[in-house]
C-alpha cells in the first residue's frame, strides 16, 4: 500500500474517532463514523486478496446501514422533540433504531454475522483496530444516550452476546474468528453493564483493548493465523508465546490476571442493582470463552506438534520483541494490583 495513503487513512481514522467522541450534535457525531468507516475501507482491502475485498465490501454495506439508522434515528428525535443533542434522545422510536444501529456498528448479536468474517479477510493490524479504535466511536454513542435506552433490551442482547460469542469460538481453527468470537462476548459484558455504571463499560473496553492488542501483535508477530500453525510458533520466539499464554488467560478474565477486574467489578455492580440472575447468567457463559482461550494456551505453550506436522518448524527470530508488546503485555497482565487506584478514575 502506498504509505501516503496510509497515512491519509490513518490520520482520517484518528479525525473520524476524535469528532465522534467529542461532538455534541447527532450530524457531528454521524460524520465522524462515516469518516472511519471510509478510512478504514482502504486498509482491509490493501491485500487485493478477494477475501480481503469480500470483506470490505460486507463491512461497508453493514456500516452504511447502521450509519443510515443513525441518521434516521436523530431525525425522528428532531422532528418530535426540537432536539440535536445527542444526550437528550427521548422518543421511543429513536431510542430503539439508535440501539439497533449502535448493535450493527459494534456487531452484537443479533447483527454480528458481519464480524467474524471481516476480521477472517483483513490482515492482523487491520483486524486489530476493527476489535478495538473502531469499536470506540459507537461506544461513546452508547455512553452518552445511555440515560434513554432500554434497559430489558440492552441486558437481552448483552447476554444473548455473551452466549453467542462462546459458543462461536468453541469449535473454531481460525485464530481471528476466535478473536472475533471473543470481541462479540466482551461487548456482551461492556453493554448488560452500560446503564447501571456507564463508566465501568469505558474502563472495561480500555483493558479489553489494551488486552486484545497485546494478542494481536504477538500473533502478528509470531505470524500464526490459525491452530495448527499456532503449536509450531513456540520455536520462534519461546518467551512471547509463554507472555502470550498469560495475556490469553487474563482475556478470559482469571485472576490474579489484568482481566479479572472488569469482570469482577461488573458482577458486583449487577448485584447492587439487585441483577442477580442476570450476574449468574453471564458469569456462566463467560466459561465457554474460558474454554477456547485455555484451548489457545494450550496449544500455543504445552502442546508440541506431531512430527507428521505439514508446518515447517522456524527456529528463533533474530529481531528483538518490540518494546510496544513488551509494555503492553505487562499491563495486560499486572494491573491487578492497582485497582484501587483505578476504581478512583471511575
């Protein structure tokens, strides 16, 4: 890819996020998605593989149709309350189209049939900023109409969501589809908590973000896309892939692991709102995502391959870990100790 065009679809990203968290008025905010999704169109089709061009003909088509709920949503807002401002959603019907298309923009269920496939054709760092900088505009959007949704509706797609995300990741050989599977599940948990503690969803999408980038860029890295080629990567670089097993269990939400704290501070915050079998509910469907990231741990460090393998073994890479997945893998997995410094921004 031309790198000019890069940074021009990078610096549109970066613009796009930065109107849409920091705008007031729905046609601001409704600009700023448009501007990413058409920044991001170029970087998922950059390979010219038809996968790849599959894939960002889905995410358009799925984008533009949310976008348009969007849009229609502020409209009906507009036309029977005099309002633009995104805080002051109080027709019905907006609140229900607005909920559809942040769930089609986010992708969960019922609308995340689009995901697993869109990050399956894009290339690893392109799969990375789909699970994490382009889930941060519609987020904030959800945050701040969150006084207006539906509380029986959100908590209905969260757990629907986090079932869904499990038992889409249980069977799966495809390193990014399980990724995906693992994005849909923790949009299930950011989402049943956004009307009770909207803040606790934003601190539990920056550690799921900072989580899910330290995975991607280590599997990038060792440049394993799939199970099999994932237990022949330990030769490469030994030292990441036992990083990467920690930074997988603490994704799955294990103590004493990073991950274990959005977890723990959502279940109490369901108790307190006196959602106690919806607390159940979902801390039993987060076992199905247990499985398959214990199943990602284990093929990545303890599982050798069988010398029938069709996979040439690589022995260690020359080149220094980047100091970014270092940084990044340490937070992953060690901010436990300091929740309650971080309960203090929340």
């Amino acid at each position: 890819m031309n790198p000019y065009a890069k940074l021009l679809s990078s610096m549109s990203l970066l613009l796009g996020t930065t109107i849409t968290i920091s705008s007031n008025h729905w046609i601001t905010a409704w600009t700023g998605l448009e501007i990413n999704t058409l920044a991001i169109i170029p970087l998922i089709s950059k390979s010219h593989h038809p996968r790849a061009i599959e894939a960002a003909i889905k995410y358009f088509l799925v984008q533009a149709t949310a976008s348009t709920l969007v849009l229609f949503s502020s409209l009906i807002n507009a036309w029977f309350t005099g309002q633009w401002d995104i805080t002051q959603l109080n027709h019905p019907t907006s609140c229900l189209l607005l909920t559809t298309a942040i769930a089609m923009k986010l992708g969960l269920v019922p609308f995340h049939f689009w995901f697993p496939e869109v990050l399956q054709g894009s290339l690893m760092t392109t799969a990375l900023l789909l699970s994490t900088v382009m889930k941060l505009p519609p987020i904030t959007i959800l945050f701040m109409t969150s006084h207006s949704l539906n509380p029986t509706l959100l908590t209905t797609m969260a757990i629907l969501s986090a079932a869904l995300g499990g038992w889409m990741g249980l069977n799966q050989t495809q390193l990014r589809k399980i990724l995906a599977s693992s994005s849909i599940s923790h949009l299930g948990w950011m989402t049943i908590i956004m009307i009770y503690n909207p803040k606790l969803t934003l601190l539990t999408f920056y550690l799921y973000s900072l989580t899910t980038a330290t995975v991607f860029l280590t599997l990038s890295k060792t440049k394993a896309l799939k199970l099999p080629t994932m237990m022949t990567s330990w030769t490469k670089i030994p030292t990441l892939n036992a990083t990467l097993m920690l930074t997988l269990l603490s994704l799955a939400g294990l103590p004493p692991l990073t991950g274990f704290l959005p977890k723990w501070l959502i279940i109490q915050e369901l108790t307190k709102q006196e959602l106690t079998v919806a607390a159940t509910i979902i801390t039993m469907l987060s076992l199905l995502n247990l499985f398959f990231y214990l199943r990602l741990a284990y093929y990545s460090t303890i599982t050798l391959p069988p010398n029938s393998t069709n996979h040439m073994k690589q022995w260690h890479i020359n080149k220094p870990t980047s100091p970014m997945i270092a940084i990044l893998a340490s937070l992953s997995t060690l901010l436990l100790p300091l929740s309650p410094m971080i309960l203090t921004t929340i």
